[in-house]
C-alpha cells in the first residue's frame, strides 16, 4: 500500500476546508486479503423504522459540491472571526494619514502637546473633586438676611467649584447691598465659603402698622437688631398701605431718611422745641411732629424734587419763629406746603 505524496497546504486548506482538487488525491488503504474495493456510499435512504438502511454509491459531482460549500461555510466564519475580534493586518500603504503626520512631527510639538493633554485631564479631574467645590457656607459678623440669601446676594452657589470663586468680585457684590457697611469673602480648605459682613448702623426706628425694625441711614430695613448705640433713636411711622418690609430691602429713599436724621438732631436747637415722631401719611407726604403738640406738615416727601424742597420750607418754618411762639401750647398745625404762604392753625 503506498499513500499518495503529500502536498504543500494551500488556502483553502489554511482555512481548514476540504478543496474538491485534493480531494480524488485521497484514497482509502486496501485491503491484504481478497474482497472488492471499498466505494463511496450515498448517506442511506429513509426506511421503514427498525429495517437496515441501504446504502448507495455517491457520485464525485456531488462530493465536490459538498466540499465546496463546507470550504465556503468556513471561510464566512473565518471572515467573521476576524471582523469581530477587529485585526487588521496593518501594512505601510494603509496607514492613515494622520499617523503619518504625526511622525513628521517634530519632538517639541509633540512634548507641548502631551503637557497640555495632562494639564486638560488634571483640571477635569481638579474640577470633579468633592473637596474643591463649595460644600458649607459660613457666615461672620452679623447678617441681616438669611444664610442663603446672603449667599445668592454674593453670587455664590452651592456646589460651585472653588477654583472659579472670585472672591473679591463676591465682596464687591455685598458691598453694594444698601444694609451693608463692610464685608469680605474667604475660602476654606477644604470647600468652606466663609462671608463676613457688618451692617451700617441704626439711625431711625422704622414703624408700619404695630411691628418696629431698625432704618439704616440709606433707607434700608436692619431688622431686629437688639443693640442700638446711642440711646434711644427718632421715630418715624410709615402709614402707607405696603407689605411687610423685608429685612434689607430699601423702604424710605436714602434721601429722605439722612435728612430726618439730621432735622432731629438740629430742630431743638433752631426752633426750641424737640421732635416726637415723623408720620410719612398715606399719600406720601410728611408730617412732623413737636413735641409740645403741634403738627408741620411739609407735603409730599418721596421723589427727588419733593425732598429737595424740604430746606425751603424749614426756612419759611424758622422765619414763622421769629413771628409766633412755637413753644405756644394753642398751635395745632402748621401747613408748609407753599413756603410763600404758610398758615397757622389754632
């Protein structure tokens, strides 16, 4: 028995696949002792169940064809094979451009560019950090509004990065708050925003309805501030129909209020008597009040014209004292409306 030479692996053989030319190369051993020669067989016909299949022989047409689609079949799953695991034989020809490029690139760009591909991924991950964002907020001194309006007043928020505070911008912005005198803005490691803020002093009592809270000298609400330096401080009474006044909202232009201010601390002496209260009435207009009795009415007081014509009439109110006793207990009121004309009523 000789078996025929063996010949080099082709493709389709790399495949695994049986090619239809090697095929007939093929033969079985022979047998040493008599007999016929072994046929190839057709696969056996369907029978009766339990009877002995008959088998056929099957012709080298169809043995190609078999082996033909068996050699196709494993090529498909060869090609699938590789596209999923996703090799690819690289080759100079099908590199890319960029690649390329890239090489042509000298050592300078490219040192430039890895330091910036590092310093981009440093700040991403700076800026995700828990401990560089703002996580509690800290409030020194004393602070009219609450801990998160004084916050958003700052323009700060919760959760912000650290990194981009500007804390001198933040200052900036509660210093242009009207209740505000001084105030600072710092940060604390780790994710602490500390703000410090000191009020301007009382300088009137501000009255609407039966509730009272401290005036600033730029018109703005302090609230229940319980120490007030100075002893006691002039009264002025809101009757205007409006709602509650917030703590550091502007409630009296500041005008108005530094010229109350200074008219009860100069009015005992210029017109011998003292100031009980001032009444700013429901049309807007202001009344003074003596404090022997007697009521000046000034007119409206809330614009910028209205509180400029104030000194025009405290003079015509100065030229009345040197006519009419203004310690007399028989004056009612006053009307100083129109400086030119001014009435006494008893």
């Amino acid at each position: 028995m000789r078996w025929p030479a063996r010949q080099e692996p082709t493709r389709g053989r790399y495949l695994g696949a049986v090619v239809p030319d090697e095929f007939g190369a093929l033969r079985a051993p022979q047998r040493a002792g008599p007999g016929r020669p072994p046929v190839r067989r057709r696969r056996p016909g369907e029978g009766r169940i339990g009877s002995r299949p008959i088998w056929g022989r099957m012709d080298d047409e169809e043995i190609e064809e078999v082996a033909r689609q068996a050699a196709e079949r494993r090529a498909a799953r060869f090609r699938d094979r590789q596209r999923f695991l996703g090799r690819m034989r690289g080759s100079a020809e099908h590199r890319t451009a960029a690649l390329e490029t890239w090489r042509e690139v000298g050592r300078g760009p490219k040192v430039v560019s890895a330091v910036l591909a590092v310093a981009v991924v440093a700040a991403v991950v700076l800026f995700a950090l828990p401990w560089l964002k703002v996580q509690r907020v800290e409030v020194e001194g004393s602070s009219v509004v609450s801990q998160q309006q004084l916050l958003v007043e700052s323009g700060g928020r919760w959760g912000e990065s650290t990194l981009l505070l500007n804390t001198s911008a933040m200052a900036s912005a509660l210093l242009a708050e009207p209740w505000v005198k001084a105030a600072s803005v710092q940060l604390r490691w780790p994710g602490t925003l500390v703000l410090s803020v000191t009020p301007l002093p009382p300088v009137l009592v501000y009255q609407r309805g039966s509730g009272q809270q401290l005036l600033a000298a730029s018109g703005a609400v302090l609230g229940a501030i319980p120490a007030i330096p100075g002893g006691e401080l002039p009264l002025l009474v809101d009757q205007r129909s409006r709602g509650p006044a917030k703590a550091g909202s502007v409630v009296v232009p500041a005008r108005l209020t530094q010229a109350l201010v200074a008219l009860f601390h100069v009015f005992p002496a210029a017109y011998g008597v003292g100031l009980d209260r001032c009444v700013v009435t429901s049309i807007g207009a202001l009344d003074i009040e003596s404090s022997v009795g007697w009521t000046a009415d000034l007119g409206l007081a809330l614009t910028g014209a209205q509180i400029s014509s104030i000194g025009p009439k405290l003079e015509a109110l100065r030229a009345l004292a040197g006519q009419v006793n203004l310690k007399s207990a028989g004056i009612k009121e006053i009307y100083l409306e129109d400086p030119s004309q001014v009435e006494v009523s008893y």
